[in-house]
C-alpha cells in the first residue's frame, strides 16, 4: 500500500486503447480502461448480471456488459439503460511515470 491506499495495478504500456485489462487489487476485481486521453478504474462485476465488464466493449466512455448489454459510465459507475439500474463503484486513478495507481478504499 502507498499514500492514501492507492496501489500499482498496471502499467500504462500494458494498457491498449479502448480494451479493458482485468486486475485484482486487494481482492477486488478492477477493470482498467484506457480511452479519450485518461484511464479508468471500475469495479468488474456488472450490477445487474454479476458477470466482468472487462470482457465487454468500450465506447464514448461507457464499457458494456457482454451479457445483457448494459453500458456503465467509466468516470461515474452509472448504468445509461436497462437492464442494470445500480451503478458500479469506480475508483481514483493516479499515473506516477509508466505505473498506474488506483485507491480501491475510495470510490469516487
């Protein structure tokens, strides 16, 4: 653990544009997407289906669930349409160089 619980999950050259990287960070599964210039940090598990976002697309800032199709705001964990209705946590992300650090004890 570093400041304020933020640790290194990846780094920025294991990130590819718009195809989310699965990782584990205290347990907690995190979807890493890097898309529009930033990188994001959201809970994997889908709130409707409990299935992993990182398997799903990425698009204007939303990743979708392969399952049912519901799309989550990356910057937000909102659901912009049915089937999910609960939105996902979502956590800080810091680049420090090539690593990036994502707090999984702070959700945004």
């Amino acid at each position: 653990m570093s400041e304020e619980g933020f640790v290194k999950a990846a780094s920025l050259s294991e990130l590819e544009e718009n195809t989310p990287l699965r990782v584990e960070l205290g347990g907690v599964p995190v979807s890493l997407v890097k898309t529009e210039g930033e990188v994001f940090a959201i809970n994997d598990i889908c709130s409707h289906a409990n299935v992993s976002l990182s398997e799903g697309d990425v698009e204007d800032c939303t990743i979708e669930c392969w399952l049912h199709g519901s799309r989550f705001d990356l910057r937000t964990g909102k659901p912009s349409g049915l089937p999910a209705t609960r939105p996902v946590p979502v956590y800080p992300v810091k680049i420090e160089g090539d690593d990036v650090l994502v707090s999984v004890t702070q959700e945004s």
